[in-house]
C-alpha cells in the first residue's frame, strides 16, 4: 500500500487573525501525512506563538517577497510531493488524500482541483471549478490561472526541475511557476468537484491592495514570453467562464457582483 506523504509550506507575516486555521486544516488531514515549516518573515503579534502551541516548525525569511519565503520553506522538505498554503486561506480534511490519490493512479507531475471562496468570517460565497488540464495551456497563454494555486500539489522533482518560484515577481509568481511546468511539458491531472481548496477574501489582502503591481507584472511577463492572445486562447478562457456560469450567478446573488469579491 502507497504512503500518501505531502510537504506544505505556509508563508506569513503578523498572520495570528487566521493562522490557526489554516493550520488545523493541515494538521487534520486524514488519509495522509503532512510535514508542515511556516515560513515567517518577523511576524510580532503571536504568530510564533500559534506555531510552537501548535507543534508546527518555523523558519525566518527576510521579508519582501512571499514567494522568497515559499521557496525557502520547500527546498530542504524530503517529500515528494509539495504544496504551498497562504496563512489565511485553508484546505478540506481530504484534500491531500484526494490528490494525492489522483496522482498516484495518474502519475502526473501536477495535480489539482475546485476551489471555493469565503468570506472573512469563513462564510461560503462562492465555488469557482477548476479547468481541464487540456483547456490550461491556452489558458496561460492568455494570462489566465485556471485553479488556485493552493488547490494543487507538484512533485519535488519539479519543483527543482524549475528552480522553484519565481522571487522577481510580487504577484503572479504562482501562475507563472504552473505555466512554465505545462510549457515544459509536465503532465497535469485534476480531481472532479468538489472543491480542494478554500480562498478567503478580506480588505487586508496584499493582491487587493496591489492589483496595479499585479497587472504590471502580467504585463512583464506577457513580454518575457512573447506570447500574443490568440482566437484558441480567447476560445478556452470563454468555455472555462461558460462552465462556471452557475457560480458566477451565485457570485453575484451573494456579492453584488460578476466580478471577484474584494
């Protein structure tokens, strides 16, 4: 019988409103083990002290840059798979064992799946399903994630294969670590609804507050590849948007809006 065995890193910064949860999330896994290093960049209002309550180990990251901590917390891991999990969000009691399991019978290198979205209180707002992993490369060539980054698991092998997360980048990191693996060739594999992963949205989220940098830096990396939006890509970010038409009309009963809550 297969060890289902995952490494997750979770990066933070005076993250004590909703580390704990995020934690708990990872510590109740069933189905598999979890190894579990927060990356901390000096965090001064208790954040250590859920850490060491909760018997999970801790490193110190310069602060900056959250991919830089993310990096540093996967490097020295041993297992085989890897994941990355922010403070304030948080994963399901089978999510692990559900990928895992998937990429076991898959043998792919990326495995990933559905994500919901809640409130700052935890309340459900909305699910957004993830894209096939044949709709993705058109996808990326769009600019476009097709999952959350939290919903996936990768192999180690990868992981080193790529050098890791991108540090030049604030924001899209994530997307473009995922895009180069479906660029090299890496295999993807997804797991059906229901969802894996859950995105919080508060006011204190540092993409609410720099999505200007954000959208400069997919323009920076628009150039670095040199990819032009095509009608193919167009097409495969419209039937992503059409499959998920359901949850946008329960965005917009729940939020007031078709877009991203903020």
């Amino acid at each position: 019988m297969t060890t289902l065995h995952v490494g997750v890193v979770v990066p933070t910064w005076n993250s004590a409103r909703t580390l704990h949860a995020a934690l708990l999330s990872l510590k109740e896994q069933r189905g598999c083990s979890t190894d579990i290093v927060v990356a901390d960049s000096g965090s001064r209002d208790g954040t250590l002290d859920i850490c060491a309550a909760m018997g999970v180990t801790t490193i110190y990251v310069p602060p900056g840059n959250m991919y830089r901590a993310i990096n540093a917390g996967l490097r020295p891991m041993e297992a085989d798979w890897l994941a990355y999990l922010n403070s304030d969000d948080f994963v399901y009691a089978d999510t692990y064992e559900r990928l895992l399991s998937k990429a076991v019978a898959s043998k792919a290198d990326v495995v990933y799946g559905s994500g919901d979205f809640v409130d700052a209180h935890a309340r459900f707002l909305y699910s957004l399903g993830a894209a096939p992993p044949g709709a993705l490369p058109s996808l990326f060539d769009n600019m476009c994630f097709g999952f959350m980054p939290h919903a996936a698991i990768f192999t180690k092998a990868v992981f080193e294969e790529l050098g890791g997360f991108d540090e030049s980048f604030r924001h899209i990191a994530d997307m473009e670590f995922f895009a180069r693996a479906c660029f090299a060739g890496r295999s993807f594999a997804s797991v059906p609804y229901p969802s894996v992963a859950v995105f919080r949205i508060h006011g204190d989220q540092i993409s609410s507050r720099e999505r200007n940098v954000a959208r400069e830096e997919v323009v920076q990396l628009r150039g670095r590849w040199g990819r032009k939006n095509s009608v193919v890509s167009h097409l495969a970010v419209l039937r992503w948007k059409a499959r998920n038409a359901r949850q946008y009309l329960v965005r917009w009963l729940r939020t007031g809006s078709f877009k991203r809550a903020r």
